[in-house]
C-alpha cells in the first residue's frame, strides 16, 4: 500500500479539535501523522492549499436495494455514488426483496460489498420484525454475528409498541439499537404530501404531522419506561424535534437525524407537481425546516443522514400520487448542507463535519470520524467555497431522482479516500 501525503490543506478534526492548515501522512492505511510541514520521502503527494481535510463522512441511513431491486441501484453503484459525495461509510437499510432479516441476507451484503464495493465501508441495518411485517421478531443475534450494526423495519413503522419494547431488549442484549421509522400509517391515510397551505392549492390529500409525532412520542416513551436506546430516523416536523429536545433533557437515551432534504426544501416544492418532491415523510414547512435546522445547532438532533433512496424513472415520471417517495441523496448531500448550514452562517463548518462523520460514528460505534493518529485513513477533502450546480444525469448513482437537479449550491467533494486509497477523485 503506497503511503501518501495530503499536504497544505485545512484539516478540520473536531475529534481533536484540529483546524487550520497542516499535512496528512498516510501509511499502510492508517494516519501515520497529522502536523506541519511533514517530510515523506517515496510518497504520493496530494496537493490540498485552498482545501479542507476532514475525517470522510458516514451515512446513518440509506437505501442501497441489493438483494432483489438492483433495477433501482445495486452495491457496487451505490457505493460509488457514495464515494462520490464523500462517504466512507453507509448504512444500508433492509427493505430489500429479499428482507435483510437472517444472516444469510447479511453476510450477502457484506461479501458483495468487498468484492465487488467501491471500497466503501458498508454497514448493513438488520431487520426488526421478519419480513417488516411487525408482526415476529427477526433473528437478532444471528444477524449481529454476521456483521449488522443496528435494527430496523425503515419504510415500515412498528406498529405493535410490545414488539417494540422487546426489539429494544433484545437489541440491547445483542450490543445493537433501533433505528425507528416513526409513522401513524392511519394518521397518513391517502396522503402524499404535507398537510397544509400548499396541499390545499394543490388538491392534493396531506399528511397531517402528528403521524409522525404521534410515533417519535410513543418511540421515546417506551425507550424511557424500558431505559433503553432508539434512534429516530428522518425527523422532519417541528413538533418532533421538541420532543427530542425535552426527551433528552429527562435522561432519555434517544438520539436522532434529519436529512438535507428536510434543511433544504420545503412543501412549496411540490408546486408544479414535481414527483421528484415525494418523498416520506414528506417535505414540511418553512417553520419545520428551521426548526430542523435549529436541533442540528442546537444537538438536539445528533447527525446529518441522506435516506439515499434511488429509485428508476419509470417510478418518478408518474402522477405526483403514484410515484414512489424517495430522493437520491448521496451526491447532494454535502453542498445541500453546507449551503444551508455554514454558509448561511448557522453553524461553522467544523460542525457540519462533525454531524456528518464524528457523531456517526460514534453512535454506530464504529471506526472513522477522526483523523487521529493510528485511526485509518478514512478521508473526504473538500471545496466548501466551489459553487456546483447540480446535474442529475451526471450521477453515479442509478437514481436520478432529485428536486435539487439544476440548483446551485456552494460546496464540492474533491476527493475519498478509504483505508490510504483514492476511491474517486474529480477530474483534473
């Protein structure tokens, strides 16, 4: 493995509260040092002046549909596209065909992801019911031992709250937590689109916030009566980032994310129609998406996960009503929210890396989101000040969905680099 040198570039490490200009040395895939003026004799030079060098970011949540929907994306794709917006790391959901809920699925991943991955880390999420269908519990301890990081039925609520209580025990017992799809399906009905102004212009039925908030209540309370760990995925109303809030201020163990998506757009999106905009839960408000941004600030919500969820055109380019939800999330991810974030002066750009790979990290329990010595050479750089305009046709990723396509945004990934090698690098 050849060791190299990133050199003059601002390293940014909120693990060790590392920012300002100095050079990366990589051996043997690991970072051999992290100082000024480094000398390495036999070494790859990359040149990152005007740069930043940050720990390479990880995906909590998203969907990479292998086994059995690789029509929509595939592993290898997937992983690229991750790469391509510089992700070491992802989390893979498990609503594939079939459910990633025995072993067997696991280890598939798994394997597929070496052989034939990107180079990027893949962290599979297990099942928490058999087939998602809430009704009995996945094989839990099987799966860990095959290589799953968490537990989920992501796409589905658990509507059974005991099943719930005893997914929390056993996850706990087996050293993983819960990744919670918090959702009233009798409370979404028929909806497809938020619930409020724009859904009335539009004549289209809404889904009102409490299917969400109901859930995130009922999720946090069962964690609160059993003293156990949940996760929240995808928060995207007001009403559910106060109850984060006030869960954490009363001791409850619940950690949660938000996505890009919900910092940068809102339900006013859908005007025009745009099937690109469903996506579940649905785009909000204005006042849900700065209180979406206000937790990230805040930390009240705990990281920043794409929900990456390809899907084929023949999908999207459908009546607003039937089109699958979802956005492909992987190659916007950084200039969404560092547009939206930093620049829009809310949050320095040390935060937003921290959001995106330290804390990740450290709630996967997971190695990376650190540029530490002897840590391996998980490494995104970046060009926070580039202005890019999204082309959606240009994606790796076999999804093109996206309501972003054609927007500007401020902020490029330069480069990825997992383990001491270069994954993607942009054309010179």
């Amino acid at each position: 493995m050849e060791k190299m040198l990133i050199r003059g570039g601002r390293v940014i490490d909120p693990a060790n509260a590392i920012d300002r200009v100095m050079d990366v040395l990589i051996e043997e895939g690991k970072i051999a040092a992290v100082a000024e003026n480094i000398s390495a004799e036999d070494a790859r030079v990359i040149e990152a002046a005007g740069r930043v060098v940050a720990p390479g970011f990880i995906d909590l949540h998203c969907h990479l549909r292998d086994p059995g929907l690789e029509y929509k994306e595939d592993i290898v794709s997937g992983t690229r596209a991750a790469a391509r917006g510089g992700f070491t790391g992802v989390c893979c959901m498990p609503n594939t065909k079939p459910v990633n809920d025995c072993a067997a699925v696991t280890r598939y991943i798994l394997e597929k992801a070496q052989t034939k991955g990107s180079g990027v880390h893949v962290y599979p999420v297990g099942a928490i019911s058999k087939g998602l269908e809430g009704k009995e519990m996945a094989e839990i301890g099987r799966m860990k031992e095959a290589g799953i990081v968490a537990i989920s039925d992501d796409g589905r609520p658990v509507t059974n709250s005991n099943l719930l209580r005893l997914a929390m025990q056993y996850a706990d017992h087996f050293g993983v937590f819960i990744m919670s799809h918090s959702e009233d399906k009798n409370l979404v009905g028929d909806g497809v689109m938020n619930e409020g102004f724009m859904s009335t212009k539009l004549g289209l039925p809404g889904i009102t916030r409490a299917a969400e908030e109901v859930m995130i209540a009922r999720d946090i309370l069962v964690a609160e009566a059993e003293g156990k760990r949940i996760h929240l995925c995808h928060v995207s109303t007001r009403g559910g980032v106060q109850l984060v809030r006030e869960a954490k201020a009363r001791g409850v163990r619940v950690t949660a994310e938000t996505t890009p998506h919900y910092i940068g757009a809102t339900d006013a999106w859908v005007e025009g129609y745009d099937s690109n905009c469903r996506v579940n839960p649905p785009l909000r408000e204005e006042a849900d998406r700065l209180a979406c941004i206000e937790g990230l600030c805040d930390g009240t919500l705990d990281a920043i996960a794409t929900d990456h969820a390809p899907h084929h055109e023949d999908e999207k380019r459908v009546e607003f009503h039937l089109a699958a939800s979802g956005i492909s999330g992987f190659e916007t991810a950084f200039c969404i929210s560092n547009t939206e974030l930093v620049c829009s002066g809310k949050m320095s750009l040390s935060r937003l890396i921290e959001l995106m790979s330290l804390q990740p990290a450290r709630l996967l329990g997971v190695a990376g989101g650190e540029l530490s010595v002897g840590a391996p050479a998980d490494i995104v750089i970046l060009d926070p000040e580039r202005k890019v305009t999204v082309d959606a046709s240009k994606f790796v990723s076999r999804g093109k969905n996206t309501p972003f396509d054609g927007k500007t945004y401020t902020g490029a990934v330069c480069a990825t680099i997992v383990g001491g090698r270069v994954i993607d690098e942009e054309e010179a």
